[in-house]
C-alpha cells in the first residue's frame, strides 16, 4: 500500500501527541498505542526510516527491544 508525506506526517503527529500526553512515562505509558502504530506502519509497507520517524527514536527502540522479548516475558509484563 503506498502513502504519501502526509500520512506519515498525521502518524507522528499523533505520537507526539500521545507522547506529550505520556510525559515523563513515555513510552511505557502508551504501550499498547505504540504496537499500534506500529502495527500501521509495517501494514502501509513504510521502511525503516519512515517507521522511525512515526515512532520516534525512543518509541522504536522500545518498541524493537519488546518485539525480541520472550513471550513468557510479555505475560508477565501485561500482567503488571
């Protein structure tokens, strides 16, 4: 699926949204938003740099150090 600047653009904008709204708790705060938006970024075929550039830096290393987690890991950590 091919989407433009401006898409992207809409998709950052709402994480820094969210990531303001998080404060200091960013980004374990909006977990689940940031798989999300991640989940929409990997559906509209972005690349790399445009994944990034959705999540921030922050929000992509967070998001790939929880993604290489293992699951009995995560259970534990939706559980909390």
């Amino acid at each position: 699926m091919e989407t433009n600047m401006k898409g992207l653009y809409a998709l950052r904008k709402l994480r820094q949204e969210l990531q303001d709204d998080a404060g200091l708790e960013f980004p374990q705060a909006i977990h689940t938003e940031m798989l999300v938006l991640y989940d929409v970024c990997k559906c509209l075929d972005f690349n790399l740099f445009q994944c990034k550039a959705v999540l921030g830096e922050i929000g992509w290393r967070y998001i790939n150090s929880y993604l290489a987690m293992p699951i009995t890991t995560k259970e534990r950590l939706v559980q909390q």
